[in-house]
C-alpha cells in the first residue's frame, strides 16, 4: 500500500525557515567598545518601557538611546 506524500513542515520561528538562505553568520567582531549600565527603577515604571519599546518595534537600548538624543536637543545650549 503507497502512502500519500506529506510535504515537509515549515519550521518557522524567530530565525524564519530553517531551509532559508538568507541567513547570514553572526558580525558580532565589531571593534566598537561598549560600557555596562546598570540602574534600578521601578517595576511598573520598568514595564510600560519595554512595552513602549516593543509596541514601536525598538529594543529597550534603542528606546533609551532616542530618548536621551531626543532630550540633548531639546535642552542644548544656544552660543
């Protein structure tokens, strides 16, 4: 008896199609340096920030870094 031909699943998940080939290897040997920062804040206060930041599809690094260059123009100094 033939059994009938299953195509193959697609596996996606957060790389995409593991048949892809598109994916391209990790630049993670940049020769910019980079410093830690650590702070405390508020769990609620902390949350509506990663929400902010995912709900416009930023990371919590990037939702910080446009709000400090938004305050730097805004608060510079006129000559």
């Amino acid at each position: 008896m033939n059994k009938p031909a299953v195509p193959k699943p697609v596996r996606a998940g957060f790389l995409g199609s593991i048949d892809s080939p598109t994916l391209e290897p990790a630049n993670n040997m940049s020769s910019t340096k980079t410093a830690d920062m650590t702070f405390r804040m508020d769990p609620k206060w902390h949350a509506r920030f990663k929400a902010t930041a995912a709900l416009h599809g930023l990371n919590m690094k990037e939702l910080l870094v446009e709000s400090f260059a938004a305050w730097e123009e805004k608060n510079k100094t006129r000559s």
